[in-house]
C-alpha cells in the first residue's frame, strides 16, 4: 500500500499512445478515465530537465560558493531536514475528500 505521503511514479513507454498525447501538451491539465474514475494528470512546473543548462548551473553554484557562514549552512540543512519530516502539503486536500451529510 503507499504511504498517504508518497507520490506514484509510473514510467511510460515513449512510444505509448499516452506518452505521446502528453509530449504534445505544454501547460493545460489532462483529464484519464480510467473504468469511470477521472484523473487530472499536469505537467510538473519544476521539472528540472525542461530549462536545464549545466554550465549556467555550475556558474551559479560558483557565484554563491563561500555566502553561507559554516554555523548558517548546518541551520539550513537542519531545517530542510525537519522541512522533509513535516511535509509541504497534505496529498489529499479538501477537494477530494468525499462530501458529508
């Protein structure tokens, strides 16, 4: 069973008619029936591999080398830490829960 928490990942096969019918869409949600259940499928905004450039990367990582005082960079990854434990958001919000009486 998955974790309230995690996120399903299911590859796609390039040449799939699914993988196709999402190649061809940019920013608009897209709605699955699956034996009568809909699923809204969107494209993930930070998906890295959309805008990557290496170089632009490795020259910012060198541009903020040295900003961090050593007592501020182990706060930080305390916190991202302690971030990751709490979680950003509910996988199930308000809009899905199943409507009371």
């Amino acid at each position: 069973m998955v974790k309230e928490r995690e996120m399903v990942t299911i590859q796609l096969d390039p040449e799939s008619e699914l993988a196709k019918a999402l190649a061809g869409v940019d920013t608009k949600p897209i709605v699955l029936v699956s034996n009568g259940r809909r699923f809204v499928v969107s494209h993930d905004p930070f998906d890295p591999v959309d805008d990557y450039d290496p170089e632009a990367f490795r020259t910012a990582l060198r541009a903020a080398a040295g900003t961090f005082t050593p007592e501020e960079g182990e706060r930080l990854k305390q916190d991202i830490y302690r971030w990751r434990e709490e979680g950003t958001r509910p996988v199930v919000g308000p809009r899905y829960l199943p409507e009371s009486d």
